[in-house]
C-alpha cells in the first residue's frame, strides 16, 4: 500500500441522504446485468448472503454493465497491491425480504413496546423494504448498487473500521473523521476512487455505493437510469 496516494488524507465530505428517492423519475436505459467474476482486473467477489444461506442468494454477484465498467476503473487506480472485494450487488426480492425481516426481529428485540410500522420506520435507514414497485424498485434490485470493500494482492478484507452489515453509527461513511486511525485512511481511499468514477455514498454504510439507481438521482438531481430487473437465467 502506498501512503504517498493523496486520497488517504482526503477528508471525505458532508453527504446527502438520498431524502425522497422513490419519487426520482426512472429513464429506464437497455442495460444488461454482468457477473462480477467477468469483470476481471483488481476487482474479486466473496458473495456474502449467499455465504450466509439467505433465500434467493446467488452465488455470484451481478451488477449493470455500466456500473462494471466503472467499478473496473475504481478498481484500476488504486494503489498497487489493493483490489476491490464486492460482497453484493443485483439483490433478489427474495434476499432483500429476508433482510428486511431478521433486522425487523432485531429492532424488535431491542424496542419491544415498538409497532409494526415503528419497527419498519427504524429498519428503513440500513434496509429497504422489500417491494418490487415498477416506481421504486430496492436500490440492489436495479443491479445499480453495490457493497464492497478493499482488500490486499491476497483478497483479504482490509481495515475499515466495521464489519459488512454492521448496523451501528460507526459504520456511517464519514463517522471516523474525527478519528487518526488506518480504517479512516482506507474508507476515505475507497470513498474518492468511487466518488471519482460517477458513484455516490450511502451516508449510513462506508461500504455502500450507487451508480444510476434512485438513490443515486436524488443525491445527484438526476434521473434514474436503472429501474428493477432480473438476472438472466439462460
């Protein structure tokens, strides 16, 4: 890892909550879905609801052709000896249903005296609820988002300050400012070779970004270009 790369000591700036993304309009483009296996170069995959046996889990993980491209040149200037490791991207109904639910019964553990709709009002800030509207489709069911990290020459995840679906302040995008720690240096590193590619941060989760997708428009004041979609079968 080369310190001498200027965006470890980039600080990574205010973001915006994408505030009313199910009502950015949706320029659906022709775009299909691609294996992240295809994509090659510095970026690896470790599928990690399918690890976890979540229903409708793939064991590879797919992304729009667009957002390959642009993953691939994140990827491509980073310092040498680092890759990006993608842990999900297209997400099925299915997988994002049985997300929505085990942190339903999370929140539920934790605030018993909550109702149904406080408990899905607390859960929507780390999980979108499971509805495949053609009008707000779930940010992963597009195959426009993607959770990843970066990782060492051998794979191995690196240091960014929390696990993967860690659901706490911490895992905020910009919660280690404050803090001189490695994990700040890498989650800014990863933050601007994004950034700098078209993506856009989700304020709550270091390790989540968007590209033509609604949230992606909100941040952006752009249109959507990806509406839901299924991967290919054949």
């Amino acid at each position: 890892m080369s310190a001498a790369d200027p965006r470890y000591a980039r600080p990574i700036p205010a973001l915006a909550r994408p505030a009313g993304w199910q009502d950015v309009t949706i320029d659906p483009v022709d775009e299909p879905l691609v294996p992240v296996a295809d994509i090659g170069g510095r970026v690896i995959e470790d599928p990690q609801y399918f690890a976890w046996g979540l229903p409708g889990a793939l064991p590879g993980c797919w992304l729009r052709q667009g957002v390959a491209d642009r993953l691939s040149a994140a990827a491509g200037s980073l310092p040498d000896g680092l890759m990006l490791l993608v842990w999900d991207g297209w997400r099925s109904i299915e997988t994002q249903g049985a997300l929505f639910e085990a942190y339903i019964e999370d929140l539920a553990a934790q605030y018993p005296d909550f109702t149904r709709d406080q408990l899905e009002d607390a859960a929507r800030t780390y999980v979108t609820p499971p509805r495949p509207e053609h009008h707000a489709p779930p940010p992963h069911f597009t195959g426009g988002a993607v959770d990843l990290t970066l990782a060492d020459a051998d794979g191995r995840p690196l240091d960014l300050g929390t696990d993967f679906d860690a659901f706490v302040p911490e895992a905020g995008a910009a919660a280690l400012e404050d803090i001189d720690m490695p994990a700040r240096a890498n989650r800014r590193l990863l933050f601007w070779a994004m950034h700098d590619e078209g993506f856009t941060a989700y304020i709550e989760e270091w390790w989540h970004f968007d590209f033509g997708n609604q949230f992606w428009g909100s941040v952006t004041g752009r249109n959507a270009r990806y509406a839901g979609i299924s991967v290919p079968t054949a």
